[in-house]
C-alpha cells in the first residue's frame, strides 16, 4: 500500500512513530520520515498511526 502524509499539516508531534515504529521514525531533528510504500502486512498499524495523528495528516493512497 502507499501512503501519504500531508507536510503541510504535519506538525512532527511522532504519534505515529509510537503506533507504526516499522512505518515511521523522526530523524535527529526531530522531524518526521515514513515510507511511502508499505507492505499490506503493517495496515493495522498504520491505521492506528492515522487515528492517532492529532492533525490527521496521514492518508492510504491506495492498498494492495
């Protein structure tokens, strides 16, 4: 699947780093880094790391 997330709204505040650590990390800066395309293994976590954005900047552009 691939995903997205919105920098625009993305405020780095790492949620989704603790929901889905094999999806998305933050670098040294502190600032956000996630793969783009993700096995369909690890959609449950992503989901979580979607419901646990505070600014709901994470998206699935497609599955499969």
């Amino acid at each position: 699947m691939n995903i997205f997330v919105d920098r625009t709204l993305c405020d780095n505040h790492g949620q989704c780093a603790i929901s889905a650590p094999d999806v998305f990390r933050m670098n040294t800066e502190g600032i956000l880094e996630y793969d783009e395309v993700v096995d369909d293994a690890l959609h449950n976590d992503v989901e979580d790391a979607i419901d646990v954005c505070p600014v709901q900047a994470i998206f699935i552009l497609n599955e499969g």
